[in-house]
C-alpha cells in the first residue's frame, strides 16, 4: 500500500533534513577550531605549570591557527581551576592544565570534590615528567636508602622528614616511603616545597623529597644530599644517584606530570584535532628546550592514551596510599 502524495512530501522532507543534520555535524568539526581556545592554569602565574602551559601555548596556536590564551583560576589547591573547566561548555574551546593534585585531591577529599576527575574529563596530551629525590643534610650519617631504613627501624620516630604541605605530593611520597619500608619518620609540613629544602639545608629537618628543579641550587652548592630519585632510569644530571628500585625500595617510581585534557563530553573529532595538533607541538625544539628549563623531561609517548595510562595508575596509587596511611583532612 502506497503513502498518500502528502504523507510522502512529509517523509521526503524529514529524511532531507536528517541528512543535512548529518553532513552539517562533520563540517561543524572539521572547522574546529574557529575562535580562540583558552587553558585554564589552577595556580597563580609563574609556577611550573603556568610555564608549560605558556610554552606549550605558542605553538599550539600556530598548529591550530588560533589564539590559545592561557588563563590562571587559582585557589583551593586547584580544585576551583579544575570545577571550572569541568563545568564548561564540551567544544574543544576550554582546556585544563593538569598535574599531579588532579588525581591527589580525590583521594584527600573525596565527596566533598565538587567534579569526579576520572569521569569529567578526557586527555589530550602528556606534557611532561619531573621525578622525585630523596634528599637529606649532608652530615646525616645515611649514605643510602638502606641506612635511612636502618637507622629509622633502629629509632622509630627518630627521624624527621619535611614537605611542601599537608596532602602534597611531597608529603605523599614520605608516606610512601613508609609504608613501602615500614619505618616511621616524623612528617613535618611546610608552606611549599622550597621552605622546606631551605630548612633542610639549613639542618632543621634531616630529609625531604622535592624535585631538582626546587632543589638545584641547594643540590649545586653542596647544601643537600640525594638518596635516590624516583625516576624508572637514573637521571643524565645525576649519574651517580640510583633509583629507589635499584636501592631495594620497589613501588617508588612516581614523578610529577603535567597533562592537558578537555570536558569528558567534547566531540571526538575535536579530541582528534587536538590530538594530532599537540603530538607535533610535543616534538617542537622549543617547546622542550622551554621545558626542560624548568625540570620537565618531554616523554617519548606524549599521546592521549599515555596519559591515560598514567592518570588510571594515579588514581589507584593515590586512593590506596590514602587510605593505607590513613591521611585525613578534615
């Protein structure tokens, strides 16, 4: 049985329609980007992310030929910076400078996160890795990491070791040590990673971790001492200093990262320009010769999929060093 003239008319213009809509979905993407496109940086300027995101900027907006301007929204640890982006429009036009405190701050607070960070975005790009040293004052009678672990399991609670804070990194990776070792050391807090490397120099704490680029001149001079670095391979500036798995200390390769990512939600062809447009960016001179001046080695893989490879293996690490040590914030 044949549809009436009028029926027919109906059906002829639905199906145009939806073919329009189909082939005007493409092109819409295939145009990305056609306005400015902005990252948002969770710290104040001139930080180590601030930098990369700078550095990465320039040349991204002449891959894309449009202005990327980088944009600082700091405040409660990153935590506004990041609620922000996950909240925006999913297009492609608002971008996320991540780090470590991305997959941290879940596990230090949990519900009262105001975005889920596995589930609220998607990742773009691995930027760059900066590992961890274990640094302690050069008089401490430790030579090695085995001696620390020795002399703490001697005098639990004997030694002390500072950080940049409650809940950073820094303070984690102590924790880590802990509960890797079975030792008890004394964790003092400061406000920032340098304070404490400045006291640590100064002999008001025994050992500390923090990166090389907050410990250089400290390190240059002969103020502290490093242990070990927590970098899966020793590291070309320090060659003579192991890492914790060749110190006998397994489960301690953790670095500090820094990612970019974008709204979960954002089309998979703009992901895809953004993809392909930040592997060029990654191998530019500049952009790593930018990096590497601030303690930032460039990975060989900075792709979309390792840096989701990195961001599930933090997530879990983080949860379990958490609640295995048992920080609270209240």
């Amino acid at each position: 049985m044949s549809l009436p003239q009028p029926l027919k008319s109906i059906k002829a213009l639905w199906a145009a329609a939806s073919l329009a809509l189909a082939c005007a979905a493409p092109a819409a993407m295939a145009a990305y980007p056609e306005q400015p496109i902005r990252i948002i940086v969770p710290y104040t300027a001139g930080g180590s992310s601030d930098v990369i995101a700078r550095a990465i900027s320039d040349e991204l907006t002449a891959e894309l030929g449009q202005s990327v301007i980088v944009e600082n929204r700091a405040g409660a640890g990153s935590m506004i910076g990041t609620a922000y982006v996950a909240a925006e429009k999913p297009d492609g036009y608002t971008l996320l400078l991540a780090d470590v405190p991305f997959t941290i701050v879940p596990a230090l607070y949990g519900e009262r996160v105001k975005y889920d960070a596995a589930k609220d975005f998607a990742p773009i790009s691995l930027l760059g890795l900066s590992p961890m040293y274990l640094f302690v004052t050069p008089t401490f009678k430790a030579k090695s990491v085995a001696d620390l672990v020795e002399m703490a399991k001697a005098k639990p609670g004997s030694i002390s070791i500072g950080s940049g804070g409650n809940g950073s990194l820094t303070h984690l990776m102590a924790e880590l040590l802990m509960l890797n070792t079975g030792i008890k050391l004394v964790h003092i807090p400061y406000k920032g990673a340098s304070a404490a490397a400045n006291d640590l120099a100064g002999g008001q704490i025994e050992t500390s971790f923090t990166t090389m680029p907050t410990a250089s001149a400290l390190y240059q001079g002969g103020k502290i001492r490093p242990l070990a670095v927590s970098s899966p391979q020793r590291q070309a500036d320090t060659p003579d200093v192991p890492t914790f798995e060749e110190a006998g200390v397994p489960n301690m390769t953790v670095q500090s990262w820094w990612g970019l990512v974008a709204p979960a939600k954002t089309p998979a062809p703009v992901l895809a320009r953004l993809n392909t447009a930040m592997e060029k960016v990654m191998q530019s001179p500049k952009v790593k010769s930018r990096l590497n001046g601030v303690g930032v080695n460039v990975p060989a893989d900075t792709s979309a999929k390792a840096l989701q490879v990195l961001l599930t293996a933090d997530f879990a690490r983080w949860q379990d060093v958490v609640k295995r040590a048992g920080v609270k914030f209240e």
